[in-house]
C-alpha cells in the first residue's frame, strides 16, 4: 500500500490517554462520545459512572442507551483489574458478575452448574469503528498489578523491591500493548503524577527548583514513555477559574506527556456538556 492509498482508507481505530488531576473532567469527557453517535462501553474501577447523575453532562435519553456500564470493583480485597483486562483484551466474548468483575465468580455462582447472578456479557468481537472503549482508569490497574505482586510474595510492610517493579513493568506492557492491536476505538484515563525537578543551589546541594507532571502509569520511569503505546496524549485541568484540556506541548512546559500523531490542540474552556476528544473521534455519520 502506498501513502496515497493508505491516506484514502477509513479513518484507524484511535487509543488515546487522558491524564489529570481528581474532578477535572475526563470521565465527563469520555460519557460525551456518546453524544457523538458512538457506543461506549465503559470499564469503572472506580465507580467514575456516578458522574452520569450530573445533569450538566446534557446527555439526552438516546445518548445514554449508547452506553453500556461494566462496574469492576477492584481494591487490596478483590484483585481482579489485570485478570479483567486480559479478558477484555483477548478479543474473545466472556461473562462477568457485576458485583466483583470475576469470570469465575464462586460467590455469585456458588453451584458452578446454574448462572452467575448479575451477569454481565461482553463481545468484543462485535466492537469495531462506531466502539470506543473507556477504561477508567490506568491507575487502579496499576495498584492491582501492585497489590497481586504483593500478595503473590507474601510482602509484609508494602514496598515492592526493584524486581518487583521490573515485573510491574511487564505486566502493564503485557496489557497496554494489546491495546495498540484491538479493532475498536479506546480511551484510557488516569490521574496525575507529579516528579521533582532537580537543580543546585549556591552551595552546590541538589533542591527541588520545579515539578513535572505526567501520566500515572506506574513508576515514575515508566509513566515517563507510557504516551508511546497511545495516538494521542490528552491532559486536562483545571486552571484561572475554567477547565482546560491539551495535546499541545507549547501548552505547559511542566507536562511531560502530551502530544498527538494527527492533531495538537489546546481548548481552555472545556464545557461540561461538550467534549474535548471531538479532535479525535469525529461524529458517527447516521
């Protein structure tokens, strides 16, 4: 295929990241791709989906039966994200129970001969071009991965040694890579990690001159190269009294990770009832 032949095609399946800090609006983002004609299957570990009850979202009766809510409760008692994810990832259909996101769950399907009560299916075969896939967020996938490490090498006090984040490492890359293959669009949110910025001060003495801030992904090396695995690296915040959303490095020089192979945009005020990755997903043709 030539350049000219490729420019032609349909537009690919996008995966971009949206990072920010606590309330500055990404999961309100991704809901708003519904109001673009797109179905959105949206996977909460963290029960983002309570933002739905804000009316300020103006998401009409036919934009909300276009999205489907798959509520994963993942915490240091129920570790089911990375298992979860390979699921969703494999391509393949597969039942979960909503109460504890486990394809197996025993306490749901205490007698393995009679369905799991609160049965959700999914079939990721059927996603394609009018999908877009929200994974809310990065984060708690991360402190998954961190706390089945833990319980696997029965670590007493929490902190995980340096082979330990190298498996860390392999695990988000096992699953994060596999999101570069799938046919279907994908949105990935995650929160804010701050770094320091080293300098010298008179006296020749590292202090901290400034912060730098990046995707939460893991350690702070590996939130450092986490944008190569998506199209598009969106930050949102919140700045002068408005809600602000960014792929432009020009933007802030503090933002580590931001960027797009396709568009560089900055919109400083991001309305509620709108959406930001409109840059990314244009609207579904009827």
């Amino acid at each position: 295929m030539n350049a000219l032949d490729f420019l032609a095609t349909t537009q690919d399946p996008q995966r971009t990241l949206v990072y920010a800090p606590p309330k500055s609006g990404k999961t309100a983002a991704a809901f708003g791709l519904a109001k673009l004609g797109y179905e959105v299957i949206y996977i909460g570990f963290e029960k983002g989906h309570l933002v739905l009850r804000n009316k300020g979202l103006g998401l009409s009766q036919e934009d909300l039966k276009r999205i489907t809510i798959v509520n994963v409760p993942d915490d240091n008692t129920n570790v089911v994200a990375e298992t979860f994810m390979r699921l969703l990832l494999n391509g393949k259909d597969f039942t979960v129970c909503s109460a504890h996101g486990s394809s197996s769950c025993s306490i749901c399907r205490p007698d393995p001969k009679k369905p799991m009560i609160g049965a959700v299916t999914l079939s990721p075969k059927s996603w394609g071009a009018n999908t877009v896939v929200v994974i809310d967020t990065l984060t708690q996938i991360f402190l998954s991965i961190k706390a089945g490490i833990i319980a696997r090498q029965g670590i007493k006090d929490g902190k995980i040694e340096i082979q330990h984040w190298q498996e860390v490492g392999n695990l988000m890359d096992a699953i994060l890579t596999r999101v570069q293959q799938v046919p279907y669009n994908v949105v990935m949110l995650t929160h804010t990690q701050k770094t320091d910025i080293l300098g010298m001060d008179v006296k020749g003495k590292s202090v901290v001159i400034g912060n730098n801030y990046q995707p939460l992904a893991g350690s702070a090396k590996y939130g450092q190269t986490v944008g190569k695995i998506f199209d598009h690296v969106m930050y949102m915040g919140f700045a002068n009294g408005k809600y602000v959303a960014s792929t432009d490095p020009a933007f802030n020089k503090n933002l580590q990770q931001v960027g797009s192979r396709t568009v560089a945009f900055t919109d400083k005020d991001v309305k509620l009832d709108s959406t930001p990755l409109k840059n990314f997903y244009p609207p579904v043709s009827a």
